[in-house]
C-alpha cells in the first residue's frame, strides 16, 4: 500500500480521473482519494513509478509517495 501526495485535485471528477490513471497500471487496484489532504492510498501489486507517471500523465502532479 502506498500513500502519494497529489496536487491538483479539487472535486470528485478529479478523484474519479485520478482513480481511472491508477487503474490504466493496475485493473484490481483499490484507490481511495482523500481531496481534503491531497492524498491518494494505493494498493496495487505495479510498480509505484508506473503508478505515479500514470497518474502525472492525467494532469495531476504526484509530490511524493510513502509506504503503508
């Protein structure tokens, strides 16, 4: 599981696309977008880096990431 900091998101559709760039990596992936703290937690078995280009790819610069 990894927490990433995203920038960017300010409504569920951005949650939603957000949701949609990390699942292009990973179909079984569970997102949870929290818009509030700017946090997006992943737990995915993809590589992090294709999670993250994915997701900057969508418009949403990811900040950094830690493990869960």
């Amino acid at each position: 599981m990894y927490q990433l900091q995203v920038e960017g998101m300010t409504c569920g559709g951005c949650a939603a696309n957000v949701k949609q760039a990390v699942q292009r990596v990973d179909s079984h992936a569970q997102v949870d977008v929290d818009l509030q703290k700017k946090t997006v937690n992943v737990d995915t078995q993809a590589d992090i880096q294709a999670v993250q280009s994915s997701i900057s790819a969508a418009g949403y610069p990811v900040t950094g990431y830690t493990v869960q």
